[in-house]
C-alpha cells in the first residue's frame, strides 16, 4: 500500500486545539446536536447494534477506531488514512466501553483514496475474549440505501475537550444521497482540508474532528456499511434546521455534495483493496493472507 504521509503529530495537535475552541453549531447537522455520552454501564440496555459499535470503538492518536475481527490471526482494527497517514504504530488503542488497551502492532496500509488505514494490534487472552463478540467486518455487499437509519461512534472533539466516548443517532443521521450514489470528493473541511480525493456517501450525522475513523453503521441491522471520513467544517446555518434538510433529500440538491458529512463505502474499500491484492508484488506474506481474509 501507499506510504504517503500527509498529516504529522504537530499538525494533528494543532487540529485538536483548533477543533476544542470551535463551536458545536460548527459541525451540527439538523436541529438538534445528536451526539451523547457513552456510558459503559448503561449498554446492556441499549439496542445490540448500537451497544457492540460503542465496544468495537477505540480511540486511537487524534482521532478513533474499530474493531473489524481476527482475521488469519491477526486482530485487525480499521481507521482512517488521515489518522494513520504512515506505517509507524502511534501508540495504543484504548477501547474504552471494555476497558481494554491494546498496542499498536503493525500497520499493515493505508490508502488515501477510500481514507483509509489497517492496523493489526496485540490482544492477550483475556482482551481477545472481550473483543471476539463485538468484532464486525464490512459489510461489503449491503446496498447503501436514501434514508438509511446510521449509528456512529467515536471520540470527537466537539462539546467533548476530554474525548470521551460519544455516539449518535438522531433524525437526521442517515444516508442523503442516493442508494448506492458513491462520489470522488475533494475534502470539503474549511478548518483542516486533506489535499486528496476520497470515495464518498452524503449522511447527516454530527461529526467533529476526532471522529474521523469511526464506522458507519446501518442502524438497524448493525451491519459496518461504510467509514467516515470528513464533513463541511463550519456548517451554514440553515444546515442546522431539519426542514430544510427534509428538503434537501427530498430534492436530491446539489447541497447534499458539498456542506454534510461524508463516509467511504464499504464497497468501495473492498474494491481498492482487492487492487492492491492483485497489483502489489511487494506486499510481505503475512500482510497479504491478512488483507486476503479481510475482503474475503
């Protein structure tokens, strides 16, 4: 896979101070900021979808991760390219709703054109037992439908200066474009933009800086149908009225292309992985049967 390094530790920490001053309306999409505490001890209570997303999630350098499941062996942990720009581990996971920390070890890629980065991590026996329930690969195959109700979790900045775990699933957190509309996009954040080109699907959830590398999850069958990757950083105002979003999807406006949030499919990670499976010659064994299994 590529190394390309776009994003060192001084510029992430800059983002960090940048994002904490900003406010919540910066990022909000509809009328009400969804985005909620995750209490570890209230999960047993919440629907499964929601709950096994919220103990896969792990918060990882500036941004968050998850856990995707062992694959060949290898315990295998997706996030974006953007958090993990380079092959060199930063260090550990800390899956927060199990009160597990696992490290870093080994970077298997990452691939700026789906924003995305493999990470492989170490797990004793009794880590490996807390994980193995929550481990939830892509789902690949799923269509990504308008309207599909969305979970997203992760560790982001917003009204949050101690990232703790936050999760979100109001109204308005769903997918905007069509079914199966997936679209190039220039990042279209006005604070921090990547100079690249990701794969994309427009969706209404509230995301800040340091969510980036949360999955996206179909809330009702918890199936991991996409990663998220970026969003419209400030939103216009009346991004924050839900009728004028109704409208939007209604209308399939052009709008919906430029001031939401936007995740990589799975598909489209299956796709460019499957590409480097087929063109790399360079890839190490033990990398390659990892990456085989995952698309797999």
């Amino acid at each position: 896979m590529r190394r390309i390094g776009l994003l060192g530790l001084a510029a992430l920490a800059a983002i960090q101070v940048e994002a904490a001053t900003s406010s919540v309306t910066d990022y909000q999409i509809g009328d009400e900021w969804g985005k909620v505490t995750v209490k570890r001890e209230s999960l047993d209570g919440e629907p499964a979808a929601y709950a096994r997303a919220a103990r896969a999630t792990a918060r990882y350098g500036g941004g968050t991760a998850f856990y995707l499941g062992k694959f060949n062996g290898h315990h295998l942990v997706g996030t974006n390219h953007h958090v993990q720009p380079h092959l060199r581990c930063r260090g550990m996971l800390s899956f927060t709703a199990l009160e597990v920390e696992a490290p870093c070890r080994k970077v298997l890629g990452h691939l700026p054109e789906v924003d995305f980065a493999i990470i492989e991590i170490d797990l004793n026996r009794s880590q490996e037992a807390k994980l193995a329930p929550v481990a939830r690969n892509f789902a690949f195959d799923r269509p990504i439908r308008q309207g599909m109700p969305l979970i997203t979790i992760g560790h982001g900045v917003a009204n949050n200066p101690t990232r703790l775990l936050m999760g979100n699933r109001d109204d308005d957190c769903k997918v905007f474009s069509g079914d199966d509309d997936f679209r190039k996009m220039a990042d279209p954040d006005e604070l921090n933009p990547g100079n690249y080109e990701a794969w994309s699907f427009a969706n209404g959830c509230d995301v800040s800086h340091g969510d980036s590398g949360s999955a996206m999850v179909d809330r009702d069958s918890g199936d991991v149908v996409g990663i998220i990757w970026t969003g419209r950083v400030p939103k216009k105002p009346d991004i924050r009225d839900s009728k004028v979003l109704d409208d939007l999807i209604r209308t399939q406006s052009p709008r919906i292309w430029k001031e939401l949030s936007y995740a990589v499919p799975a598909a489209k990670i299956r796709e460019t992985l499957q590409r480097v499976l087929d063109q790399s010659t360079d890839l190490e064994p033990e990398t390659r049967e990892a990456i085989e299994a995952l698309v797999n």
